[in-house]
C-alpha cells in the first residue's frame, strides 16, 4: 500500500476532539469536526508527530512493509497503531504514542486468533 493511502486510511480513524475538553485530551463524542482537520489541526499544534515521522522511527528500529495503520485514544493518549510484516516474515503489530513515536506495544500476531 502506497504511504498516501495510508495516510487516508490513518485520517479515517482519527478520532475529532470534544467540545469543552481541556488540551490534549480527545473523545468523538459531541463533536462534528472532520478527522482529517482533526489530524492536521493536531499535527500543527506539535501534540502528534506527521505519521511520515512516526513510521520513519519505526523503520529504524523494526524494518518491514506496513500493512496497516491506525489511530486510537488510549487513557487520553494519541496512539499509531501499526501492523507491519518484518523483514524475517513475522506480522507485528506496534503501538506507538503519537506525540512522540515512543513505542508503547509490540505484539506478534498470532494466526491462531483468526481460526475462530
């Protein structure tokens, strides 16, 4: 998948902060502003990385082909949320907290989970 379109896919996902909350903290409820201004708005303030530099981090550290990204709030923390396939084959999924690209989570996928 081209970076282009995951950046649709990742500002599809992005949830658009609250009406009333405070700085930094984000729900969907009761707002109806745009996920991509959402983003962009965020990006801009310095609160998120742009997902070009969070996945450039990454690559650093666990080089491979991403195969899907998306944005989640945890706790009120901005989290990239990105499966990718290692260079040794393995489908890692890797949270990352937005601000900063730290990594929070690394899981293996277990292919047992989809025989459900």
């Amino acid at each position: 998948m081209k970076r282009c379109a995951l950046l649709i896919l990742i500002l599809t996902f992005l949830p658009p902060p609250a009406v009333g909350q405070r700085a930094g903290v984000y729900s969907v409820q009761g707002s109806s502003t745009p996920d991509f201004e959402f983003a962009r708005a965020a990006v801009e303030r310095g609160e998120i990385l742009p997902l070009a530099v969070a996945l450039k981090q990454l690559q650093e550290t666990h080089p491979g082909q991403v195969t899907e990204i998306e944005m989640d709030q945890e706790d009120g923390l901005l989290i990239y949320e990105v499966e990718l396939i290692t260079t040794d084959g393995r489908l890692i999924e890797v949270e990352m907290d937005a601000r900063t690209g730290t990594i929070i989570k690394l899981e293996e996928s277990d292919d047992e989970e989809d025989d459900d």
